[in-house]
C-alpha cells in the first residue's frame, strides 16, 4: 500500500472508526452508522448520497443532533436541518512528537473523574463529550490544587490512526503551556502503540492550530464540519 492510499480513509474519518475499531460503540450498520449517545453524537456513511442520509435519518430522533465529518460540503435532502457548517483542520502528527518546554504532571484520567471531565468541558467546549465519552480511552489530565486543570484525550480510531481529542483547559489556568503538553502527551502514547496521532480543529482556532504545530502536527487536508438534524418522522 502506498503512502497516498494509506491516508485515504482519514477522508471519511468517523466511518472508518464506527466500521473498524469503534464497531463496538457503534449502532447502524450498511450505509450509516452513529457513535452511543452515551458516547457522543458524531456520525458517519459511507458516502455523502440521499440512501445514507435515509439511513442515517432511522438512527438519529428528530430531536437530538448529528456530528459529520465530510469530505465535501453537506448535500442535505429535504427535511433534513443544517444547524452548523463550518471548514475543519485535519492535522497528522508523523515523526516522533516534539515534547513541550517545561516539566508536568500528568493523571490518568477514568470513570471516577467523570463529573469533573464534563464540568471542564462544559465550561471550554472543546467538543462533544458525554456521559461515556472517557470509555473512548487514552484520557490525561493536570491538576492544580486539586481541580482539573486541563486535559486531553482520544476520540476516533480507524486502522493505522488515533485521534487526538478534547483537548481543553479551565480559564484560569491558560497560558502555562497545558494544552501542548496533554496533546504531546497523548500523541506520544498513540505512537508507543504503533499508530498515528491526528486531531480535527476548526480552521479559525488559530491559537489551537499554533499549539498544535508547536508539537509537530502539520495540516492534512480541510473537512466539513457539519452538525444536522433529522427529518421528522412519519407517524
């Protein structure tokens, strides 16, 4: 396989975890496929075409939201809702990471630091993260006097690469090099296991994207963000 063709399912990033590593959180199966609620709402199909919306459509209520990483711009049947479109940075971490300055205490991060995880995400937003999100795996965080400070985790996995994800830290704590840290920290790990590191930001976080270049990520290529409601059903 050659390296171009190696990189190809890093286009359809979401799919290629539900139908592969993630198989075991997914549900759908055949043209679409979406994470647990539990663990988040990102979704994928296997191609951007009105069969896979249809299936998408029987695993997503009307009410609740669906995350789409897509290679080109969303193309949404009629009923469908598009709530956000925005173009995302998809960035590979090749080589072995660049370690931050500075010297920092890392935790394992689990089920007992749950509420903690969700009050930091809550307030930074750094993405979907749910109930479950921590069973994903990979989770770091920094504590200073006893909070959580910042932290960072794993989110999609597909053959040959781990996503870097969740990446955050609490207002009061930013400026002391957190971020790059936790993100070298976590991408460390994924190559110890023989994978490669990749993470998706939204290209006008050019404060993140400049942490993240400053550990050795370099831009792939540009993705569609896009966060979609269903039809409603038919009664």
């Amino acid at each position: 396989m050659t390296k171009a063709a190696s990189f190809t399912p890093l286009n359809n990033p979401i799919w290629h975890s539900l139908t592969t590593h993630h198989a075991e959180f997914a549900e759908g199966c055949g043209l679409a496929r979406r994470f647990d609620p539990g663990i988040g709402p990102l979704a994928g199909m296997r191609e951007q075409n009105p069969e896979a919306y249809r299936a998408l459509s029987d695993l997503v209520l009307p009410s609740e939201f669906a995350v789409l990483f897509l290679d080109s711009a969303p193309v949404l049947p009629a009923g469908w809702r598009l709530h956000l479109h925005r173009p995302m940075a998809q960035m590979v971490r090749e080589g072995h990471p660049i370690p931050p300055a500075g010297s920092f205490s890392f935790e394992t991060l689990g089920a007992a630091d749950v509420p903690e995880m969700l009050e930091l995400t809550t307030l930074t937003e750094p993405g979907p993260f749910r109930q479950r999100t921590w069973e994903l795996g990979g989770f770091v965080g920094i504590r200073e006097v006893g909070r959580l400070a910042a932290m960072a985790g794993r989110r999609l996995a597909l053959p040959g690469f781990t996503e870097v994800s969740a990446v955050c830290t609490h207002p009061e704590f930013r400026g002391r090099g957190y971020a790059g840290a936790l993100v070298a920290a976590v991408a460390a790990a994924i190559q110890e296991q023989g994978e490669t590191p990749i993470l998706h930001v939204l290209v006008t976080n050019t404060s993140a994207i400049r942490v993240y270049e400053s550990v050795g990520f370099a831009l792939r290529r540009t993705l569609d963000l896009a966060v979609v409601f269903p039809p409603a059903r038919e009664s």
